[in-house]
C-alpha cells in the first residue's frame, strides 16, 4: 500500500492521499481535454483506484490532478497530469511533477514515460525525452473501449 505524503507550497498542497480527491470534479475537468474527451467517468474511477493519484487543492478545494501508473519498482507512465483553471501559470503543475517523483514509493523507478500532444517542452525540464529506439516501442490502442 502506497505511503500518502502531502506537499505544502504556500497556501497548495498536493497529496497522494485518495480520500482526499474529488473524483466527480476531476473526471469532469478531464471530459474536456484532448486526451479524456469521451473517457467514461466509470473508467476514470477505476483507473485513479489502480494508479497512484495526486490531487493538488488550496484549502479543500482540489485544483489538480495527476497519476502513475506503475510497478513501484521499474516502471511508471506518468498520466492526466492538469492543473484546473484559473490556477495556471503559478508554477503548480511543476510542483506537482516534482512531488510526484519524490515521493518516497517512487523513488528509484528506471523508466518514465508519458504521451503528450503538446507539451513537450513543459515535461523537457523534468528530463523527458522523444523516445530513444522508437522502433523497439509497441502498442495496442483500442481508443473507444
């Protein structure tokens, strides 16, 4: 069972604790982006239940959500990282990325891995990178189950 750790930065935490996120409220932050358009929210329940999830809230209120999904031994996809408006451009998203890899279930992981449309030079300073031998990277996408 995965530590809960919660991050203080001025007046946000971000918490890995589960009791704590608002499920309803991120499932429908995420109905509106590119990559959780059409996800049902029955879906989202179960996927934040199998991963490790991290709400980001100021006071109660959650205002981000990011997960890992992963082995807490070698591997983790970094998922649905997203700070709701209008709390943008404060440098939480950053934080949240940070805590996330040093959170102490975390720590060690060798490979990280994530799928953007568009963020590329956010997660760059994290040290991500285009994949190395892309040719050796397989998948089975089934978009509308």
């Amino acid at each position: 069972m995965p530590q809960h750790v919660d991050v203080e930065y001025g007046e946000f935490t971000i918490s890995s604790d589960p009791a704590r996120l608002d499920i309803e409220k991120i499932s429908g932050v995420l109905e509106q982006t590119y990559w959780g358009r059409g996800r049902p929210r029955e879906m989202m329940r179960k996927a934040i239940r199998n991963s490790l999830a991290f709400g980001v809230y100021r006071g109660k209120e959650q205002i981000g959500f990011a997960r890992a999904v992963t082995d807490y031994s070698t591997y983790a996809y970094l998922a649905d990282v997203i700070i709701f408006e209008p709390f943008r451009e404060r440098g939480l998203g950053k934080r949240l990325i940070q805590a996330i890899f040093d959170h102490p279930d975390l720590t060690g992981i060798r490979r990280w891995a994530l799928i953007t449309q568009d963020a590329q030079e956010f997660y760059k300073q994290f040290g991500f990178h285009a994949l190395d031998h892309p040719e050796r990277h397989m998948e089975i996408r089934h978009p509308n189950s």
